[in-house]
C-alpha cells in the first residue's frame, strides 16, 4: 500500500473517537427523548412516577450504550452479525416455549429481574445479518435465485416466530426493514415486483378466510381493520381507540389546549396514553405546532443517518445504517399514521417517546451502530 493511499484510508483511534461522533445526532436523541419525558410526566398526572423517571433512567443508559457501541469498529459488529442473529432466534424460540403473556400476547422472556422483548431485538439483529450477508456475496449473484432465497430466509425466520405471538405489527417492521437492505444491495426489482403480487393475494386470501375454519389472523386483528376502514361502525369496542385518538388530535387546534390541560388522556379517555397513543397526547396539549415540531426532529434524524449512508465507503457498514435508517423512519411513520387513522392500529411505539424498556434500549444500540459506522469510516488527512 501506498503512502497516499494510507493516508485517504486513516481512521480515528483512541480518545479521538470521541471527537468523530456525531454529535448533531446525539443532540437531536435527547431533543426527541426530552418530548418524551414531559408527555410522561403530563400523563402520569403531573408526577415523575410512574413513567418519566424510569423511562430518564434508561435513556441515560442507553445513551451511554450508545457511545460504547461507537466506539467499536464495525469490522467488528460484521464479524458478530451471525451469532447475533442466531441468539435473537434463539430468544424468539424461548418466547414460544417460555414467554410471559401480557395484554393477550406471548412476547416477553423474564431472565431475572428483567423483562426482555426478543422482537425488538430482531428488528436490528436481522438488518446486521443481511448487511453482513450481501457484504460477503458476490455482487454479479445477488439476484440469483439462491441468494435471494438465503436472504429471504434471514427475514423471514424471525418474522414467522413473531407472527405467532402474535404480534403483526413488529412482523410487518421487520420484513420492511429486510426488504430495504435487500433493495438497497441491488437485488433486481423483479423480485419485488412479485413480492407485491403475492401480498396483494395475501391481503385477498386474509380477507376471505374471516369467519372459516382455517382463519388467518385473530379475530381482534379482524376488528382492527374494520376499525380502522370505518371507526364508526364499533365506536366502544374495536373504533373506540381511533375515535379518542382523533377526538384528542382534532381538539389541540394550533397550538393546543396547554401542557397538561389534554383532556382526552388526563380524563382517561385514551387508551395507552403512555405508550402507542402518547402522540396524541402531545398534539392535544401543543397542538399542530407541537406535534409539527416533533415530526421536523424526526426528520432531522433521518437525514443525518441518511448522510452516513452516503458517507459510508464500507459495504456492510452502508447497508447497516440503511437498515437502521429505515427501521427508525417506519417506527415513527407508522405510529403516527395509526393514531391518525391513516393506518390499522397494530401497536407500533412511537420512537423515544413511548414509555417501554427494550424498544428504547435496541433503537439506542442500533444508532450505536449507525455511530460506528459514522466515526470509523476512512477520512482524508487533515
């Protein structure tokens, strides 16, 4: 190697990681996290108990775990891209064997004093395996039918075990997020043209089997859909979500009625205020401006995880952060799309925001990775 070509290829070492964070990043993190802890103290009342303080807690130590994945190098994260998945599928597994039920699902393993969700795992652990993957082929095969049914099985293992829980929504993220690393590599367009035929039939063949003996979904899944094409026709049953929902968001006009004046969530009248409808909350007591603003931070994360996308010279390294880029991006657009009616309500956290233990932990570790990738990237001299 040359001397010229030694030095384009120098990376940051030792304490000068720090240095080659990115920090705008980090900033918007807290920015959206700091939303999140004045809506929790809104809706516990006006009290640091029961979810702002725990939900502070965690963030400072995911932030940390942020900043120690960082500082990694991503030659790394590839090498342990295998055995990361396979312990996800692994922890999937014991979720149907030994899960704890909760909320009419079996998605949660207890180890100890904690209280781990394996589907949130997969989300990141399934984009590192498909990264790593298309990062090993060979460019000329990726759109040969073996490979694109090895990287379809990567997807669709993790899917399938989280299907049966039943958790759909988290599924539907996950296959999103494996189809976009899978575009993204190059693999031809026809494969996607036909994935989109064959959900057209899924959606067909979900529909006809309601009500027969070979049912394809719950039949609360059902009601969800039927909710979500006419709230109306169930307004205190199945619609009774979205029609609080859009009551709360219809009410905060502009500018909203007030920090904690909502009187949607302070009169209980909106389900899981804390978690999947926690934005309604924000747009009924900061109004469009509020919940303008937040989307615009949301944003603002996008494109600076998109700017190390295309920033990234390292195959494995790009992939990865378009996987990550896309998992965060479809969180908070489909959240937002559910509360507002423009989606099914299929029980999608809200980025940051929501109240929960393991989404905030794996999303910090994912923009962890995207941080790798950030800071070990080949920079010129200076």
């Amino acid at each position: 190697m040359s001397y010229l070509e030694y030095n384009t290829q120098r990376m940051p070492r030792g304490a000068a990681k720090m240095l080659h964070l990115n920090w705008a990043l980090v900033v918007l993190l807290v920015a959206v996290a700091c939303y999140g802890f004045v809506m929790l103290y809104s809706v516990a009342g006006g009290s640091a108990q029961p979810w702002m303080q725990p939900q502070m807690q965690r963030f400072g130590v995911g932030l940390l775990l942020m900043i120690a994945v960082a500082m990694i190098p991503i030659w790394f994260w590839r090498s342990m891209s295998g055995l990361a998945y396979c312990v996800t599928a692994l922890l999937l597994l014991g979720v149907e064997f030994f899960g704890a039920v909760g909320m009419g699902a079996q998605r949660w393993l207890e180890i100890g004093p904690l209280r781990l969700q394996p589907s949130e795992l997969a989300k990141i652990t399934t984009i590192m395996a498909l990264a790593a993957f298309y990062d090993w082929a060979d460019m000329k095969k990726i759109s040969r039918p073996a490979h694109v049914f090895a990287a379809a099985v990567i997807v669709l293992l993790p899917v399938l075990l989280v299907v049966r829980q039943p958790d759909l929504g988290t599924a539907l993220l996950i296959a999103a997020a494996g189809g976009a690393v899978i575009f993204a590599a190059g693999v031809h367009w026809g494969y996607f043209a036909g994935v989109i035929g064959s959900a057209i039939g899924l959606v067909v063949t979900v529909v006809s089997s309601r009500g027969t003996e070979w049912q394809l979904l719950k039949d609360y899944q059902y009601r969800r859909i039927d909710a979500f094409l006419d709230p109306t026709l169930d307004p205190l049953g199945a619609g009774y979500h979205i029609n609080q929902a859009m009551i709360a968001l219809g009410s905060g006009g502009w500018s909203g009625r007030g920090f904690m004046e909502g009187t949607q969530s302070r009169l209980n009248f909106l389900p899981e205020k804390h978690t999947d409808f926690i934005f309604t909350t924000l747009a009924e007591e900061f109004g469009f401006i509020g919940a303008g603003s937040l989307l615009v931070l949301y944003l603002m994360i996008l494109g600076f995880c998109l700017l190390t996308v295309l920033r990234s010279s390292n195959r494995f390294a790009a992939l990865l952060a378009i996987g990550v880029t896309a998992n965060f991006f479809l969180y908070f657009a489909v959240n937002t799309a559910m509360v507002m009616g423009l989606a099914p309500v299929v029980g999608v956290p809200l980025p940051l925001i929501s109240y929960g233990g393991s989404a905030m932990m794996v999303l910090m570790v994912a923009f962890g990775l995207l941080q790798s990738a950030h800071v070990h990237r080949p920079r010129l001299p200076t």
